[in-house]
C-alpha cells in the first residue's frame, strides 16, 4: 500500500491562517496530500473550506503559512502554481448565453491553445463528458448535472494535475451526483490529484484516501474514513431473536445488555473484530442459544462530523448484516 510517505506531497499547508476582520477563518492549519491521491476536507457551513481552496488556488492570498501546491511555493510562483491547478468552484464559470462547445472552445483560448489543438480538446471532454449532443445548445439550457459536468470539463482543458473541486455536487440529484463521483474517480485513476470540498460525508467516505474534519479554525481530525469511525464510541452487535424465550434467555444469559423487549432485539458492546464476533458467539453457544439475526453496527462519518464539529445528532448507523 502506498503511504503518504513514499509519494511526493502535491499540496502542503503549515501554519496557514486567514482571517477577515477580526474573524479568524483559518486558525494555522496544516495540510499534506500526497499527488494522486484525493483529500477531502469538510467541516460545517463558514468554517473555511472556501476560503482554504480559494487560498491554495491562488485567489485569495493567507495571512501567514508555508504553503506549497505542484512543488511551487505559492508565495514566490503562484504562476507556476496556476499553470498546475484546475479550480471548479462552488458557482460555475460556465457561460449561460453560449453554446456548451464555445464554452469549450473560450477555455482552449484561455490556455492558448492552436485552434485546432482547441477543437480536438474541446470535442474530446464534450464526448468525454456525454455532452455531445448538447454542444451546440445554449449552456442555459442545461440541467445541473449537465452544467457541472461543463464545468468540470472546462477545469480540464489545461490538463492540471491537481483539481479543487468545491462542492462538486452540491443541489445535484442523486443520480447526477452518482455520475459525478464516477467522473472524479475517473480523473483519479488518470493519477490527478483531487482537493474536494462537500457537505456531503458520503461523499467523503466514497472518493476520499484521506479526510480533514475543519472546526473552530483548526483541523479537528485528520485520517482515512474508517480510522475518523474508529475516535467515536459506539460500535455495537445487534442480536434479533424471533422466539421470545430464546429472547429472554439470552437477555439474562448476556447481562448487561441493553435490550429492546418490544422487537425482541439485544444490543451487545463489541468492536466488531473477529475475536470479539467469536466470543460473544461462543457465550450463545454455551447458552445453547441461536439468533435470528446477527448485525454489526459501526458509526459513520456523520456520526464523526457531530462528535467533531460539537453538534448532537439521531444516531443513524451503518449495519453490516452479518447473518
Ligand atoms: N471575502 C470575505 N469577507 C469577509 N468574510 C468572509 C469572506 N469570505 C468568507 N468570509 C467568512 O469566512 C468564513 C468562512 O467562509 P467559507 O466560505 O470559507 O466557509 P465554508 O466552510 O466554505 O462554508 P460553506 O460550507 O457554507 O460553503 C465565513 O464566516 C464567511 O462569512
């Protein structure tokens, strides 16, 4: 497996602040995202994810902080960073009043492009993209699906080895958002590196190697989906009995046990590992006892988001059946 380590690092933050007025956004937040890979960074509404894409994207400029993107030093090239990076914001840069292909063609004018390296560009993505069809039509015209797929293939007119996407799916059904995540997984196999900012923590669990959880200005936790599940308690076993005796019995033979006496369901502390799994199994069988319905319960990111960012949340688990 590769780590962190044995990559080059295509996006580096240390100390990275930012502040407007006396609101301090960015609080010296450290980031490091191996090339290739993508890193998600979430946190609730005006917590600053914005602000650090627009930030490492060269837009906006820090306060303080050592930042490096594509191995140029933001401060001193951010040219060179420019000529590395493709940025899709959270409000699109596609022109309503054009068609989607002279929307393409704008973006090749922008990089410089011959005309027909421009045109072989652009009818390349727009196929890409599944946009042929609606080429020659007014962007206006297109669903949101459609607009953000645009934008996206606009980002990737320049060929950038490092994407921001901000928000990529946001107000997107969930069938276009679907398609969205197979066109970032696309981009990833093709080795870019993706910084993706979302509200949805599905998202994050879906595309992402790595996830920053931003709060209060700080990064609240750092690491892979299942190492963030793994800093919240709660990890449980849910035995369903259809025999009320067999219920009963195992309540009594499982004391301690939070139980449900109307679906007839015990609810047994367990990590979900393999000896635990065989212990509790092993205390059913001197019982003499067999459940219905055996699942592992194990908290999602939305559960982390809440235990992180300081908010309460109706628990919501994802269960793994296992029998
Ligand atoms: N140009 C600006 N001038 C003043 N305050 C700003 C500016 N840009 C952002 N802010 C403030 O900085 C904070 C962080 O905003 P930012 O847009 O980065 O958050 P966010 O995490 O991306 O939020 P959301 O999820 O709602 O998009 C907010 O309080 C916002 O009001």
């Amino acid at each position: 497996m590769t780590t962190p380590n044995s990559r080059s690092i295509a996006i580096a933050a240390k100390g990275l602040r930012k502040a407007y007025g006396d609101k301090t956004v960015l609080d010296g937040i450290d980031l490091a995202v191996p090339a290739g890979t993508v890193f998600s960074l979430l946190g609730p509404n005006g917590s600053g994810k914005t602000t650090a894409v627009k930030i490492l994207s060269t837009l906006v400029t820090a306060d303080a902080g050592h930042l490096r993107v594509g191995g140029h030093d933001l401060a001193a090239g951010p040219q060179a960073v420019r000529a590395t990076i493709g940025v899709t914001g959270q409000f699109s840069a596609v022109d309503g009043l054009i068609t989607g292909e002279e929307n393409m063609r704008l973006m090749a004018d922008l990089h410089h492009l011959s005309r027909r390296e421009g045109r072989r560009t652009a009818a390349e993505l727009l196929e890409r993209f599944d946009l042929i069809e609606a080429a020659k039509k007014p962007a206006a015209t297109y669903s949101g699906g459609m607009k953000r797929r645009l934008d996206i293939a606009m980002t990737l007119v320049g060929n950038p080895r490092i994407i921001f996407l901000d928000e990529p799916t946001t107000g997107l059904d969930p069938r276009s958002r679907h398609t969205m995540w197979g066109i970032i997984r696309e981009l990833i196999s093709g080795g870019v590196t993706v910084f993706l900012t979302t509200q949805y923590l599905a998202e994050a669990d879906e595309l992402a190697d790595r996830i920053a959880v931003l709060s209060d200005g700080k990064i609240a936790a750092e690491g892979s989906a299942d190492e963030l599940k793994r800093l919240v308690p709660g990890r449980h076993v849910r035995l369903r009995f259809a025999d009320p005796v067999a219920y009963r019995t195992a309540a009594v033979a499982l004391r301690e046990t939070p139980r449900d006496d109307a679906s007839l369901v015990l609810q047994i502390s367990c990590d979900g590992s393999q000896r635990e799994l065989r212990a509790l199994l092993d205390r059913l069988d001197s019982a003499g006892l067999e459940a219905d319905e055996l699942t592992v319960h194990t908290p999602d990111l939305d559960d982390v988001f809440f235990a992180l960012t300081g908010g309460t949340r109706v628990p919501n688990e994802t269960e793994e059946a296992v029998r």
